[in-house]
C-alpha cells in the first residue's frame, strides 16, 4: 500500500467512524429521554454476523473500486496488486462470514422441524 492510500483510509475514516460513534451515542440519548431506562432487545447472533459479513464484504470491494474511481477523477491512483490482494481477502472473509449465517438459518430451521412428521 503507498503512502497516499493510508493517507486517505486516515483521513476520511477515522472522522466517518467518530461521527458514526456520536451518531450510537446520540440515537442511544434520545431512546432514554422519550422511553426511560430500557434495556434494549438484543440482536440474535445470526444478525450480527450478517451486518458484520457485509460490511466486510463492502471494504474489500470499497478498495478495489475506489482506486478506478480516483483514477477517473486524476488524483493519480491505480490498483496495486497489494491492494487488489488485500480488498479479495477482505471480501473472500465477508463471503464465509455471510454464508455462514446462511447455514445458521438452515440449521435453526432444521431443528425446529425435528419433532414434527409428516404422514
């Protein structure tokens, strides 16, 4: 990766993931204001892992479009093999991570119909 590819991850995403942190933190203030001290329902392991598979599966093709579309508007940034590498990795984890949530509903599913027969 060249120095001005950690330029603009740094740049652009650390402030995108303070302002994505407030935002949780303001959402979070409102919901106790307007309903009180509430625990809120939590997320089955099956929803965490699809928000988390595509998210990955968002950055490694984030990386590997993004080069093109500077390319496009002259900054003078191409697509390293490096880069290419590590953006098919990332999407390679999404991948599993999302075809594993998949298998958990297969399963879920299966199990729920163990005890009940068709006849």
């Amino acid at each position: 990766m060249d120095a001005w590819t950690v330029n603009i991850l740094l740049i652009e995403g650390l402030p995108l993931i303070g302002f994505i942190y407030y935002l949780e933190y303001k959402r979070r203030m409102y919901l106790l204001e307007k309903v009180g001290p509430k625990s809120e329902p939590a997320c089955s392991p099956r929803e965490k892992k699809l928000v988390k598979g595509l998210f990955l599966l968002l950055t490694g093709s984030a990386l590997i479009i993004m080069p093109g579309v500077a390319g496009l508007l002259g900054l003078g940034i191409e697509l390293s093999f490096e880069m290419l590498l590590i953006g098919a990795i990332i999407i390679c984890a999404g991948l599993a991570i999302v075809a594993s949530c998949g298998i958990l509903k297969i399963k879920r599913l299966s199990e729920g119909n163990e005890g009940f027969e068709m006849r």
